[in-house]
C-alpha cells in the first residue's frame, strides 16, 4: 500500500511532527510568539516546542528576542533565511494540490461545467485515510461513457494518488442531474455549499440556483 499524505499538516511529510508543528505556527504570522504561543499553536508540547525552538535558533532559521526583564522571549520566522522560502513551499502544500489540480482540468480537452475540490482536503482536516475528494459536472453535450472523458478522469485519478498518495474519491456528476441535486440536497451539497475549493467553472450554488430552473 502507498504511503499517503496527511491533510491536516502534509509538511510532515518532509518535516518531523515538532519542527514541522513550530515553522508552520511562526510562518502563520509575522508578530513575535512566545514559546507557550508557539506549542498551542503548533499542536505540541511546550517541553518539545521549547527544544525544537532552540534547534531552529541554532540554525539560524527562527530569530529570538528578549520581550523585558523577566519576560518570556519571543520568536519569529527569519524569512530572509536560504531555508526560508523551501520551509513556506513545504507549509503550503495544499495550496499546490488545488494549483495542480486546476492547472490538469483546465487542460482538458473536455473540459467539465465544474469542477471543486471537497471534503477534509478542502477544509484541511484530513489525514493519511482521508481520499482527495473532487466534485465534478459533465456537460450535457458529453456522453457518460465518451472515452475521452473517462481517460481524462482515469488519468486525474492517477495524478493525485502519485502528488500525494491518497486516494482520489471522484464524485461525477451530469448537468442534467443538478436540478435533482438542488432538490434533494443529499449531504454531499452541504459539503459543497460550506468547504468547496472551486477549481473550474461557475460556483457550486451558482449550478445548483441554475439547476433549479
């Protein structure tokens, strides 16, 4: 079985679960954290955090200051460091799924009414189990079983399980079955309507509005 990548935090990919938590806090901001700051938000403890902050000063890549006689330091990201701009492009990889994801169905030569990413990779809360799940609408015009079609979606299919490891969950739907959708509101719309990531084409409640016609 493949590894996957954990949605939630896909730096730990690369990262260890403590510097990967303290980089992704200080690159959150650019106002000066104290180290309590730094384990809440970085989801680890303040003993790990305090000895992940030391290692990072030491390389020079998280910059520290005195806040007051008696106060706790404060630490920032030094983003001026080399490592600097590979560590942010690590911490942003969702935001390269959805860039990759956009670029591969804009070039499509059937190109989809729509196409959005959903569920947990949207919202960020996934895990190594959790499938990329990618909401797609068939024209009209495009028979279900055109074999352009289903390459393209085949090959989509594959590109996220080699970006990533997880699983692509493919949810196809017709033009056509947009009005049922609007309808019906099975959960799979409450999902779209609060967490979709659009990819191509129109918004999803600008469809289903239409769908309703």
């Amino acid at each position: 079985m493949p590894s996957r990548m954990d949605l939630s935090a896909p730096h730990q990919a690369v990262l260890p679960t403590a510097i990967g938590g303290v980089l992704s806090a200080l690159a959150g901001t650019t106002r000066p954290l104290s180290g309590r700051e730094v384990a809440r938000l970085g989801g680890v403890a303040r003993s790990t955090a305090a000895r992940a902050l030391q290692h990072l000063v030491e390389h020079g890549l998280v910059r520290v200051q005195e806040a007051g006689a008696g106060a706790a330091l404060l630490y920032t990201l030094n983003r001026e460091h080399l490592a600097a701009e590979p560590v942010l492009a690590l911490l942003g990889l969702r935001r390269s799924l959805v860039d990759r994801l956009r670029s591969e169905i804009e070039g499509w030569p059937l190109p989809p009414l729509h196409a959005s990413l959903f569920g947990s990779a949207a919202r960020g809360d996934g895990s190594t189990a959790s499938d990329i799940d990618v909401f797609i609408v068939r024209p009209a015009a495009v028979a279900v079983e055109d074999a352009r079609w289903r390459c393209q979606l085949d090959r989509l299919a594959d590109l996220v399980v080699s970006w990533t490891g997880n699983h692509a969950g493919i949810a196809e739907v017709a033009e056509q079955e947009l009005g049922r959708l609007a309808r019906e509101r099975p959960l799979v719309v409450e999902e779209l309507e609060q967490d979709a990531v659009a990819l191509v084409g129109p918004a999803v409640a600008t469809l289903l509005e239409r769908g309703k016609r």
